[in-house]
C-alpha cells in the first residue's frame, strides 16, 4: 500500500515540477516541495531542479530514483536536490526524508550513505 501511495505521489509531483517550469504559470503559487525522477522524458530531473531552484530558491527538491551511482548523487546535490532517496528505500525512508527536508535539513538514502562513509561507492 505505501508503495503504491509513494509511486502517486511521485507521480503528481513530477506533473508539479513540470507545471513550475511552464512559463505561462510562473505566476501561480508554488507547492512546497516536488519528487522528481532523474530519468524523466524531454528534460533529466538533475536539470528540473537546477531550474526549479533558480526560479523558486524555496522550494525543497527530493530526487527518487533507482539510480545508486555516485555521478548521479555528485550531479544532483550541486544542482540543488535536498534529498537524494532510491526507490527501493521508499518503504521506509520516504516519510523521513520528506519531513527532513520540510524542516531544513538534507537526506540521502542510507545505502548510498553508508557507502559514502566507507568510500565503496
């Protein structure tokens, strides 16, 4: 059930990112935060948040991916992502990760950090 929650939601916040980027609505209110993919038709979900957060500085950006490379975290960090989850830690990170980045902070999947600090990635 969570999961398929969690593939809606992603799903209704990519279409939100697209909307963010539509010139004709940049005067409309701005949700809060959007989910994004990396791989994502016509334009990667690195460059909608680079985008995103030149236009809307504010807005918390969470890439959800099934990507666990280290290019793919080095991209998407500089590009502004506040979060970094894999769709696979989705079950039981994505709350966590949304309520993190919701009060400030950043979070990035516990596989990919762990490899972090043990520098296997």
């Amino acid at each position: 059930m969570k999961r398929h929650l969690a593939i809606i939601v992603a799903t209704v916040l990519v279409i939100l990112a697209v909307i963010l980027l539509t010139p004709d609505l940049m005067n409309k209110p701005t949700p809060h935060m959007v989910i994004l993919d990396i791989s994502m038709p016509k334009l990667t979900g690195i460059e909608a948040t680079r985008r995103i957060k030149m236009t809307y500085p504010d807005v918390k950006v969470l890439i959800l991916t099934m990507h666990k490379s280290q290019e793919y975290l080095d991209h998407a960090l500089p590009a502004g992502a506040d979060a970094y989850l894999l769709k696979e830690d989705t079950n039981t990170e994505l709350l966590s990760a949304i309520e993190r980045i919701r009060q400030g902070g950043t979070h990035i999947s516990p596989l990919l950090s762990r490899k972090l600090t043990d520098g296997s990635l």
